[in-house]
C-alpha cells in the first residue's frame, strides 16, 4: 500500500494519471468477478477473486514499483 500512497501523494515521484492507471485493472477485476458471479458457481468465483487478487497485489511490486523509479524514486534501505 506504501508504493500507492506514494506515487500517488509525492511531490517528488508523483506519476501523471496514476490513479486511473490503477483503477482500470481494478474496475476490470471488479467487473470480471460479477460476471463470474452470475454464470459460475461460488467456488469458481472465489477462485477468480483469489488469483485476481494475487495478480493485483504483484502489480504492486513490479509495475506500480517502476513508476515510480522511472520518477525518480531510489530505495534506500
């Protein structure tokens, strides 16, 4: 959550558009577990939220991380 709020309230590696760049994987993963809701059967969208949630928590190490070093942020520790 830290990679989140930070791109998303530092002056300095503030990323244009952040929030809509992560709204729209999660709308899409809100929008893909309703469907599954109406066809499928609660373990096969319990499953869907689980790997949807894995998916949207990896972006949170690797896509969401190089915004923001592509802004300038270093890691220090």
């Amino acid at each position: 959550m830290f990679t989140w709020f930070y791109a998303l309230f530092s002056v300095r590696c503030r990323t244009p558009f952040f929030l809509l760049k992560t709204a729209v994987p999660f709308l899409g993963m809100l929008s893909l577990n309703m469907v599954t809701q109406l066809f499928f059967s609660d373990q096969v969208v319990m499953s869907i939220g689980l790997l949807g949630d894995i998916w949207y928590g990896f972006m949170f190490e690797t896509w969401f991380r190089n915004q923001l070093v592509a802004n300038g942020y270093q890691q220090t520790a």
